[in-house]
C-alpha cells in the first residue's frame, strides 16, 4: 500500500528587507532515532491524536461538502500532518488570528510543540512512514529568532531561498527537496510562488507498506458502483483469511454475529507489515450514508475500532485495486472551519513570526496520492501553505456460513492508523477506485 502530502505559503504586504545571514538560524537539524513510545509523553501524545483525529473528518466532510452529492472525486487528508502545520503556524500567530486557530482545533495551551517533535522522532524511525517539514524562507525577510527557534525544536528544517528575485526558481528547489530518493515527488502548482511571496510551509507524510495478509495473485475484473448510480470496471482482489471485522445487520442479517445498531457500520480491519499500522474499511449504508460515517467517525471511530478488535473471524474479502492523485485548495475548508482572518492582509496577526506587518497565509493547497494493490499500500500527502505580502456490501443480506463473503464494490470511507498513538495517518472517501 501506497500514500503520500501540504503546502502553506504566506505574503507580505511591505518591502523587503536585506539580506539575512543564512547562519542565523543554526546548523540543518540532524536526524534522531527513538520508535519506543514514552510513556511521559503519553499526555501530550494522546491530546494531540484526539486533535487530528476530530479535525481530520471536519476537513473531509467540508471537502466532500463542496462537490455535489453524486461527485465521483476522492477525499483524502491526513489528519497528522494538517496538525503540524497548524501548530507550527499557531507558534507564528498571535491576537485573533492566534484564537481562532485554537478555536478551530480545540488546542491546549502548551504541549502541541512538544508532541510534534516527538512523532517526528518516532516516524524517523518506523521504516514504512516518513513525515517532514520545512519551512522555506525568501532570503530578505525578517523571521523572529523565537519563530525559528520553535520550528527547528520540531525537527523541522529552515531554508533561505530567492522568492523575490527569482520565484520559479525557488520553486524548483523545492519540488527537488520535496521529491527527494524514494518519495513521490508532488509539485507546487505552476504560480503558487511568486516574489511578493515571503514564507512556505512544506509538510509531507509518506507511507509505503506490505500487508500482513496475503492476497491471491489472480486479480478479476468486477463492477463497482459510483455515487450517481452509473458503474465502472475495477480490478477486484481477493483474500480468504482471519480478519478483525464486524457486520451491520441492515447488509447482513442473516449472519450470526452481526451488529444490530445504526450507529455502527460494517468495517474490515487490513493489518500491515508494521504490526502497529491498520487499514480500516468503513462501508456505509442506508441507515448510515458515506457523509454521515466521515461526520460521526471524529468520536466513534476509537468505538468501531473497539468493537473490531473483539472480533476476528475467517473471511472472504473482495477489495478493488485503488490508484488516485487528489489535489484540493484547503483555504476555503479552514475559512469555514472558523479561521477567518488568518488570510487577510493587514488583519492577520503573525507578529510573533515577523516585527514586518501585512503576513497572511495566501493559498493552502493539498496533493495526495493513493494506491494498494495485491503487494501492499503507498500513500503520500504534501501539504502546502503559502504566505505572501500582501459503500455497501454487493451481497446485501448476506448469508450464513462457515465463511462470510464480503465485496467493497460501493464508496467507502478509509483510515490509515498507528493504532501505537492511536493517531490516523490518512484518512478520505473512495467514490472511485481508479479516479
């Protein structure tokens, strides 16, 4: 399995100032090793979860809002990595534009800084997940040393490049230090830098895994059905092995053990190499449709998982093949998320990034990639923000038997988990397999 993730960047109204020493912000932050969980932290790490994992469907479900009911897009976000940026921005921000973001993410007073240093500490050292984070810089202009110095804690890198002189060629660094050996490779879109442009936040998550569970070599091709009732031809996987899963009774009444509740949906629980790392398939129904299970799994998403983890049963799973790139403007989700000022020039407040007056956050836009196939997953997320001056089952009823057939040929919802500190990694909805 396959996944990969945002970009923030930031103007400033104002001229730009001289040259900056490049040493001013220290040497380049050296990597650190530590995978073992401390249970010191455990506080911090546990308040930082329950943030991304309540954002997380927020964002989706106000992405999914934005198309119409029967759109055939994707939905993807990751959750760990909008937290991130968020915090590293809240460092920066002060006033209102500081409240709002505590508002929108319910953050405690102290701790996130902490907290993310940490998980970059422990991803550096999982060898199927990679998170990074750099902050790009025009060379010209005046970052705090408070700011720096908070977002090299995190292990996060700070760079010095030329946006105001030469801003396609500032672009180009950063897609080469974005792509870096191994990883997708996401490109800032042509334009989303220009030399009224002050700051960059680059955040990504790559995670690239076998499963734990074997699937037959011999794929087939099925139907699968999309949301405005037309179909299409996907390539269908196949496993017969013990899972952890449960079964609503409004799909498969017949079955034994199904759960009789219409607040808990049918979900499969596919265990990767990392004993730690899960992909949950959630498949909604008539009782519980795709937007209502993105809305409610904020708070029920710890309850399903609960309930899965108690039961685990012989099953044959049919899961199409995924490929999907999604690329998604997130400046109007964090609007309505309640963060109104932090893209108005001259009312945003980052004073504590910058003494320079008129820093706003321009564009935040998000790539995400997608693909499992019979080896495993590949997912990748880049997440940018730029500051600038100025389903359900196919068998429906089910049956009764030794072995309990399940076919995921409807959109559905997923989750990538480090069940470890309980934080979802990737989460979206999948309308359309191979979108």
């Amino acid at each position: 399995m396959k996944f990969s993730n945002s970009l923030l960047v930031a103007s400033c109204l104002g001229e730009k100032y001289g040259k900056d020493d490049r040493s001013r912000f220290g040497p380049q932050i050296e990597e650190t090793r530590r995978c073992d969980l401390d249970k010191s932290m455990a506080p911090v790490i546990s308040t930082f979860s329950h943030i991304s994992n309540i954002i997380g469907p927020k964002l989706a479900q106000e992405l999914a809002m934005e198309s119409d009911l029967y759109s055939l897009e994707n939905v993807m976000v990751s959750p760990v990595t909008m937290v991130v940026q968020l915090g590293l921005l809240h460092e920066g921000a002060d006033g209102q534009t500081k409240a709002e973001i505590e508002e929108a993410l319910k953050l405690p007073e102290s701790g996130i800084i902490e907290a993310i240093e940490y998980l970059s500490n422990r991803f550096q050292c999982i060898d199927n997940v990679t998170m990074r984070n750099a902050l790009f810089l025009d060379s010209s202009f005046p970052a705090t040393a408070y700011f720096a110095r908070r977002v090299q804690s995190t292990k996060s890198n700070v760079f010095k490049v030329d946006f105001a002189e030469s801003p396609e060629l500032s672009r180009a660094i950063i897609n080469q230090w974005s792509a870096g050996p191994g990883r997708l490779g996401s490109t800032l879109p042509e334009g989303s830098v220009d030399e009224s442009t002050s700051m960059l936040f680059l955040s990504s998550m790559d995670f690239n895994s076998k499963w734990a569970v074997k699937f037959d070599e011999r794929v087939t091709i099925a139907p699968f059905y999309l949301p405005d009732g037309s179909r299409t031809s996907v390539e269908m996987m196949q496993t017969q092995t013990a899972l952890p899963f449960i079964l609503n009774c409004n799909d498969y009444p017949n079955y034994q053990d199904c759960v009789n509740d219409d607040f808990v949906p049918t979900m499969i629980t596919l265990p990767m190499e990392d004993p730690n790392i899960q992909l949950n398939i959630i498949v909604p129904n008539d009782q519980l449709p795709l937007h209502a299970i993105m809305t409610m799994s904020g708070m029920w998403l710890p309850y399903w998982r609960h309930l899965v983890d108690g039961k685990i049963d012989e099953i044959l799973l049919n899961l199409p093949k995924v490929s999907t790139t999604t690329k998604t403007d997130l400046t109007k989700s964090y609007f309505d998320l309640g963060m109104t000022t932090i893209s108005q020039p001259l009312i945003a407040d980052f004073s504590r990034i910058t003494d320079q007056q008129g820093l706003s956050v321009s564009t935040v836009f998000q790539e995400n990639r997608l693909k499992w196939d019979i080896e495993g997953a590949f997912a990748g997320l880049q997440i940018g923000a730029v500051l600038k001056n100025g389903i359900a089952p196919s068998a429906r009823g089910g049956r009764f038997s030794s072995l309990t057939e399940v076919t995921i040929d409807r959109p559905f919802v997923f989750a990538i988990t480090d069940r470890a500190t309980d934080t979802n990694l990737f989460l979206g909805i999948i309308n359309n397999p191979k979108e």
